[in-house]
C-alpha cells in the first residue's frame, strides 16, 4: 500500500513516525511540503522521499499519482484548492483523507471527481507519543477494506474512533484541542504555585509531574475520574475545599463554554 502525504505538519509528520515506528516500508512512503528548507529537514528526519512545491511546481500532483492513499495535512483554508489541483491525477480507487478541522465531507467531495472515496478524519496532536484519539467518518464511496487501510495509519499512534459526521466536531473540541486546554491548565497550576511563595521552576515542574502522573492513574481500561477525585477528595480535607471553591467558580461550565466555542468556530471554518 503507497501512501502519499501532502503536508508534513504536526499531524502528518506524527502519522509518518507512527507507521515508521510500527515496521512500515519507507519506500512506500512519500510526501510533499512547501519549502524546500522543509522537505529536506523532514527527508533528514524520516528517511522517506520528500519533494517541495517551491523547487517543483506541480509535486504534490505527482505525488499521488499511483498512491492508494492521500492524506491531506493542509490548512483548512488551503484544502479545498489541493483537492482540486489533485483531482486529475488521482486513480479513482485512491483514499484521500482529510485530517482538517472543520472541512465536511461533503466540501471536500465535492472538489474530486465524482465517486472518489473520501474519508474525514481528526486526529490530535497526542500521535507524536503514540496517544492520540483519532474521529474517522467515512464517504458515501468507501469500502470496509479501504477503512481498514485507513485504520492502518493510525495503529502504532493512536485510538480509532468510528464516528457520524456530525459529531466530529464534538472529537475535535474534546480530543483534538484538549491537549491545548491541559498545557493551559498546567501553566495555570504552576502560576499557582509561584503566587504561593514557590520557585518558578520548581512550581513548573510540580505542575508537570501533577498532570503527567494524574494521567498515568487514568491510563487503565477501568479507571473512573470520578472515583479518583473522591478518594483524593477527603470529607473535610484540603483538596476538597479547593475543589468547592473550583465548583463555585463554574469550573465545569468554563469548560463547557470553551468546547462550545471550539465547535463554533469549526463550524466556521467548514462553511
């Protein structure tokens, strides 16, 4: 199976490292950037054939010329038009998946010739370790064998998730940008922790190992947030109190709010 990668963002790149850390062939790998700086930093990285657009107009038409698979990692605002620059050179059995926010599966359908199989998916930047949470919605047009194909990307980095359509959106503001609101969160503790008295890299890295352990609790197929809060959260105790005064502050609407924003603004960028 040849995989062509038009892009070599942090999604993109996290998918290649992926399939090259689970065995696959390098020589079925190819892929385009921009820039000639970054094709050869990527080239250098990966060990896999990299072209830029910059040195050889027309490359990322080449590129997918006898792909069974085309993964577009291009900004939402630019996918529509490398769809339609792909359109005539792409074989009419080729995958081409989408890895960007917001674009439909029918905006994307409709920039490729009729019938050509088209998958969305949204994966998160949490592939780069090999934890990542990926939504898949499949076109009309896709087979199981080519959602299968599909699934192989995503193996050695992260979790498929079979979803409608509608509500990859939900994924994105939750998965897909849930790691910015935990850097965020991690930058708030440890702020915390300096206006109490405590070293700036001291409170840094309190704030780091906190969420890193946290995480490795909830890292079990049987592990309930809930019921860890409660055996952290003694009656009467100080953790308790902090989280009262988290629940007066509307904790878990801010939260709410801020996923609805991010839906929003998806919202925005599909139309």
């Amino acid at each position: 199976m040849r995989i062509s990668f038009i892009g070599l963002g942090h999604l993109n790149s996290a998918i290649v490292a992926g399939l090259l850390a689970d065995g696959y062939d390098r020589d079925n790998i190819v892929a385009t950037t921009h820039s000639a700086a970054s094709a050869a930093t990527r080239r250098q990285e990966f060990g896999i054939s990299v072209t830029a657009e910059e040195d050889s107009p027309g490359t990322n038409a080449q590129a997918v010329a006898d792909a069974d698979i085309v993964v577009l990692g291009v900004k939402p605002f630019h996918i529509v038009d490398t769809a339609q620059s792909l359109a005539d050179a792409l074989r009419p059995e080729t995958v081409v998946v989408s890895v960007a926010a917001g674009t439909t599966l029918a905006t994307l359908t409709s920039a490729l010739p009729e019938g050509q199989p088209v998958v969305r998916t949204m994966p998160n930047v949490a592939l780069t370790v090999g934890k990542g949470a990926v939504g898949l919605a499949r076109g009309a047009t896709v087979t199981d064998e080519q959602v299968a194909q599909v699934e192989r990307l995503f193996a050695a980095s992260g979790t498929v998730f079979h979803l409608p359509e509608d509500q990859l959106n939900a994924l994105a503001a939750m998965a897909g940008s849930g790691p910015g609101y935990v850097f965020r969160f991690v930058n708030a503790l440890a702020a915390g922790g300096m206006a109490l008295g405590l070293d700036e890299h001291v409170a840094q890295e309190l704030a780091r190992l906190t969420v890193v352990g946290a995480g490795a609790m909830l890292d079990t197929d049987d592990a309930d947030p809930a019921a860890l809060e409660d055996s952290i959260a003694t009656e009467g105790g100080v953790t308790e109190a902090a989280l009262n005064s988290l629940d007066a502050n509307d904790f878990n609407q801010v939260i709410v709010q801020a996923l609805q924003a991010n839906v929003t603004r998806s919202q925005e960028l599909g139309a």
